[in-house]
C-alpha cells in the first residue's frame, strides 16, 4: 500500500493508467457536459474577450463572468494544472533562462501554428483526436494520421535546422 501511495504522489505511472484515467475522466466530461472535451473554443472565446476589450474587435458578446462561469474555463485550467503537476511528480520540471534565441522563436512560432492549425481544423488533440477516435470518427483516425506525421517531419526539421 505503501509502494502505491508512493507511486501516485510521486510517479512514475504506467502508461496504461494514464489512458485509463484519462479515458474515465473524458467519459464524465460527456456525461455530465452533454458534449464532447473541447480545448480551442474556449480559448476562441476568451481571446475574442480580451480583442473586444482592447477595441480591436467589434463586441462579440462575451462577458467576463460568462466566461468564468463557462465549464471550459475550467476543463482548460484543470488542463494545464494537470500537465504541470504530472511534469513535478515525473521529476520533469524545469526552469531555466532562454539560452538560444533561435529554440524560443521557433518553439513560439511552432505554438502560434499549433493553435491557429487546432482551430480550423476545429479541433486539437483533445477534440478532433480523442474525441474523434473515442467515437468510432473517421475525422479522429485521419487527425491522428496527420499529427504523427506532422511530429516526424517537424522533428527532422528540427534536427536539420536548430540542432
């Protein structure tokens, strides 16, 4: 018992108990949201928040509380908390300054292409591919296609162009 107390609060996990909970966890957000985990929307929206308040966009109708009374406000938030703290129980954390200029604009301008690509497509790994894959999609089978090759060439670019 105490092994596995142990192994929770401090990892590692095995990597078919990450995809247990995870699966568990996607299914609740089905059952109680009445529609699927979605990342991008609420980030649409809280970015057209912040544009309409800073007179670069037109009002879009979004307010303030109604975004943090929006459940994707907080799926998101539980989101980055999660990754965070499975990072420290993984030993992964670290903090260090920017030493080569060249990784922070491509990692920037990789994130800025990730998230402008996960909303045309409407859908990022968590919509379009667990999602699509956990309901028998067509769209899920081919976004996972895609996402593998897109992370091969990007990490044979990677070593050409940075390494």
């Amino acid at each position: 018992m105490k092994r596995t107390c142990q192994t929770i609060i401090h990892g590692p996990w095995a990597y078919w108990v990450g995809a247990t909970i995870l699966g568990v966890l996607n299914l609740l957000v089905l059952i109680v949201r009445h529609q699927p985990w979605g990342v991008t929307q609420n980030i649409e929206h809280w970015a057209e928040w912040i544009g309409t308040n800073l007179g670069v966009l037109d009002d879009q109708g979004f307010t303030f509380m109604g975004l943090m009374t929006s459940s994707g406000t907080y799926l998101n938030l539980g989101l980055l908390l999660g990754a965070f703290w499975a990072t420290l129980v993984a030993s992964q954390a670290r903090f260090r300054p920017i030493r080569n200029k060249k990784f922070f604009f491509s990692a920037l301008i990789g994130g800025m292409l990730m998230g402008y690509g996960a909303r045309i497509a409407y859908g990022c790994n968590v919509g379009a591919l667990l999602n699509g894959i956990a309901s028998s999609s067509l769209t899920g089978w081919i976004f996972a296609i895609a996402v593998f090759l897109g992370t091969w060439i990007g990490s044979k670019l990677l070593v050409k162009y940075l390494l």
